[in-house]
C-alpha cells in the first residue's frame, strides 16, 4: 500500500489541524482514500451550527473542499528518533 502527503493548498489556511506541520503523511489504497483517511481523523468542527448539526460539514472542516487539500504519494516517512 503506498504512502500520501496530505497538505494544505494554502499554507496559511486556519482550517489545518496542526500548525507548524507542513503535511501529514498517511497509507491509503488511492489518494481518494487517503484524502477520506485525512477528513476522518482531522475533523476540525466536525459540526455544523446548532441548528444545522450536520457531521463533518463545520467551519473548520475540509470536508466538501477538494481544491483545499494537496494529496500526492510519497515514500515512507523516516521513523521517529527519541
């Protein structure tokens, strides 16, 4: 299974979950699934309003967006050092 970056198309977008990362890297099947893999565990306001308490359609959501988010495959990432 390959491997995908996941990013921002702009870097100072507020929705981005973790700022000072430039990009998550993640296994997927295709990048369809990976950008899905991403919108699922980087829901942001996963909620609407109140009145319109729709899942994963928040202000802060990257759900419904795909001109946002860049997804492009990439090698494995180095393991973490302690």
């Amino acid at each position: 299974m390959p491997w995908y970056a996941v990013r921002p198309r702009d870097v100072a977008d507020p929705r981005w979950p973790l700022p000072g990362t430039p990009e998550i890297v993640l296994k997927a099947d295709d990048p369809a699934r990976a950008r899905a893999k991403f919108e699922e565990a980087y829901p942001s306001e996963p909620f609407g309003s109140p009145a319109v308490p729709v899942p994963g359609a928040g202000a802060g959501s990257f759900h419904g967006d795909a001109d946002a988010l860049i997804v492009a495959e990439t090698g494995e990432p180095a393991a973490p050092r302690d």
